[in-house]
C-alpha cells in the first residue's frame, strides 16, 4: 500500500499559501495594468449617491447601528440554513441513519425558534422602529402676561438703508496734546473673492 506524500495538514498549508499568493498576484496585476489618473471627483467621498456636504463629524443617531446591526445578525443566522439543508436533504445520510432526518429537523426548528424569539425581543423594544421626531414646546413660568408679547410681535420697524460711509457730525473729537504717532499700514491687503 502506499501512502500520501504530504499529510491533511500540509494540503491545508499548500491550500493557505496558493490562496494569498493568488490573492496577492491579482492586486500586483492590477496596480500594473489599471490606470492611475485621479482627479477631484474620483478622489471625492461618495456615500449612496449624495453630495458629501459640511463636516464630516457629524452626530448619527446610535439606532442607525442598532438597524445594522439586527440586520447583519439575521442576515448571517440565515446563511447557517444552506449548509443545514444540503446535510438535511441527503439522501445517503438519513439511509445510513433514520435520526439523522429527525435530528436536523428538530435541530433547525430549535435554530428558528430562538431567532424568532430575539425578533421578538427587539420588537417588543421598539429597536424595529424608526425615529420620529416629538415636537415639544417648552413650558416657561413666567408672570409676564401674553398681551405683552403679543404687542411687542405687532411693533413695526423699520430698517434703514445701509451706508457705507459713517456719520461723524454727533461724535466728539479729542483734540491731541501731544504729537500722533505714526500709524503703521499693515503688511499685506485682504482680497476677497466674489
């Protein structure tokens, strides 16, 4: 009889190593072969199709991360049930062994069981539902009566054109005893574009 050159641990190994040198050799040929012509728009962030507007430090609500994070969990519970019905509908197993065919049946319906009771859980949270936005008016006590505030909302006023020039007529000028110092000019004029 004879026997295998390399043991089941050193396929695994040749598995690993031909893996991320295929891996790696596909990056290589792709920084080779791509072009490299970045410009603005390529170099802009791009979040779903919308324009990134101001600071990207903006406060999220934490229930967006609560939404994914429900998803991914029965998103990858679920892709437990391929491999469980590929074992399930063989054939050749259940053959060998009745139980088999009860084992996994009862073994996924304890798998579905607990996943419908953490759906329930987050339900009965309220962790499904969307933000909707209370609109409070604040409560103040004060002793001023409404009348006044609603006489100081009717008061009409006026806005007078803006000049650029200022008046000096009303504003007292201090008559210098000693002699005024130089006035230095700054070093550089602002330019503001329009």
């Amino acid at each position: 009889m004879q026997q295998s050159q390399i043991s089941e641990f050193g396929k695994i190994l040749v598995f690993l190593i031909s893996g991320f040198a295929i891996t790696g050799g596909m990056l290589a040929l792709n920084k080779l072969i791509a072009p490299n012509k970045p410009n603005p728009e390529k170099l802009k962030s791009y979040e779903c199709g919308e324009e990134p507007i101001g600071s990207s430090w903006v406060q999220l609500n934490s229930r967006f991360y609560v939404i994914a994070l429900i998803f991914l969990l029965f998103d990858v519970e679920m892709v437990f049930i391929f491999p469980w019905s590929t074992v399930f509908g063989s054939h050749e197993l259940i053959a060998q062994d009745e139980r088999w065919g009860w084992f996994g049946l009862i073994e996924m319906f304890v798998f579905m069981g607990i996943l419908i009771l953490g759906l329930v859980y987050v339900w009965a949270k309220g962790d499904l539902q969307w933000i909707k936005t209370k609109i409070v008016t604040p409560e103040v006590d004060v002793k001023i009566p409404l009348s006044v505030y609603n006489r100081i909302n009717e008061i009409k006023y006026t806005v007078k054109p803006f000049s650029g020039e200022t008046e000096t007529e009303n504003i007292p000028v201090k008559e210098a005893s000693e002699p005024a110092a130089t006035v230095r000019k700054p070093m550089f004029k602002p330019k503001f574009k329009a």
